[in-house]
C-alpha cells in the first residue's frame, strides 16, 4: 500500500514538471512570435533624394521624368499686387511642366519678380537682384532644358514660354528659372521654334496688361519691384 502510494507520488510530480515545462515553452514560443511581429519592413529607397539633389546637365532629362510622374499638376496660380494670373501648364512638354512644378514646390519663385517688361510683347518672371534668388539657384543646380517644340504650341497672347541664351545656344535650351507671358493680342509668332512655349494664363489677361504697362528703365526692368507668389491651385 505504501509502494502504491509512492508510485502516484512520482507520477503526479512528473506530469506537474511536463505542464510546467510545456508552459515554459509556450510562453518562449509566444514571446518570440510577438518580437518577430514588432519587425519593420524597410520602405524602398527613392530613386533622387530631394533633400540633397542638384540637378545637372547630365541628369536633367532622367530627374524632370522621373519627378512628372510622381507630380502631375499643371494648374498653377501666379499672386501679385495688381492681382492674380491663372496658368495651365501643358502636358505636351513634359520636362518644362516637372521642372516648374519643382521650383513651384521648392517656393523658389516667391524669392523673384517680374523682372522685365515690355508693353505689347512680354512680361518675364523668374528672377531678381535680391542675393537670396542666387542662392537658391545654387542650391536647386545649374542646368539648362532641352527644347520641347510642339507645333500645336504657338507664341499667342497669353502663352507663357521659357527664356533662353541666344549665344552659344544652338540647340535652343531653356533656361529653367525664368519664364515669360505673351502680352501682345496679335501673338508673338517669330519667337515660334526659338523657344519652348509651355503653358498659357486662362485667368488673369487684365493683371497682365497691368504689369506691361509699368514704368522702366531704359534696361526694361521696372522701376517698381513686382513681386510675386506662386503656388499650386
């Protein structure tokens, strides 16, 4: 009787140290699955870090690609104190479209002006003599656009189109920061095939024809600072 009794003992302790031991395990097995669980998945790196890249000749085309599709705005809206001025940029020159997009989007027109007048014929915006526009000149990269001639894209009252160096410029680039707006109603059309007309105002004609008819100097810069804001709409 007292074998038998000794015999359960020895029983009931070896089935309470297998609980005990699947317990363990268990708890280990679960702890391991909520630590796997807290595991972050790396998110794939961009293929141009904005927050360091300057663009060059050589990448240009690759970054204005590459940003177009990340960024399909082309509504853009112009401030200025004599009111403001729509503009629809056209999808049929993609690299001009990204490349404003970009400076709309890094606020480095808002350090600029309309910086030249000439009544009936253009107003252009894109620069200034403030030390601040050259900086972020300098920051965003010193390049130049491939001309994006469209024959449908013509120099008619109200286009905007890109400024360019005449010297030493056979393939017609354009310069990336400063942009201009036909202001004569009878269009501008020698200027067709010299540069790359890229948007046009739908709203705004009047705050245009304000501006053209500021005073100049004999350089056509006005003698009043017209500043201006741009921004998305």
């Amino acid at each position: 009787m007292k074998v038998h009794r000794n015999l359960l003992l020895v029983l009931f302790l070896v089935i309470v140290s297998c609980e005990t031991k699947t317990k363990d395990k268990t708890e280990k097995t679960s702890k391991q699955i909520i630590k796997t669980e807290k595991v972050e998945i790396e998110k794939p790196k961009e293929k141009f870090d904005l927050e360091t890249f300057s663009i060059t000749d050589e990448n240009v085309v690759e970054f204005l690609m590459w940003y177009g599709e990340k960024n399909k705005e082309n509504k853009i809206l112009i401030e200025t104190e004599f009111g403001d001025i729509e503009v629809e940029l056209f999808n049929e020159t993609p690299l001009h479209r990204a490349n404003f997009i970009y400076l709309t989007k890094k606020k480095y027109f808002n350090t600029t002006y309309f910086h030249r007048v000439v009544k009936n014929f253009i107003i252009q915006g894109g620069s200034s003599d403030e030390s601040i526009t050259q900086k972020e000149r300098k920051a965003i990269g010193k390049y130049l656009i491939p001309a994006e001639f469209r024959s449908q894209l013509r120099h008619n009252y109200g286009a905007m189109a890109a400024a360019r160096d005449w010297e030493k410029n056979p393939e017609k680039k354009s310069n990336p920061f400063e942009f201009y707006f036909i202001q004569n109603k009878k269009g501008s059309h020698h200027l067709n095939g010299e540069h790359t007309v890229f948007g046009r105002i739908t709203k705004g004609f009047d705050v245009m024809d304000k501006i053209a008819s500021q005073e100049t100097d004999p350089g056509e810069y006005p003698l009043l600072n017209i500043e201006i804001k741009v921004s998305l709409r």
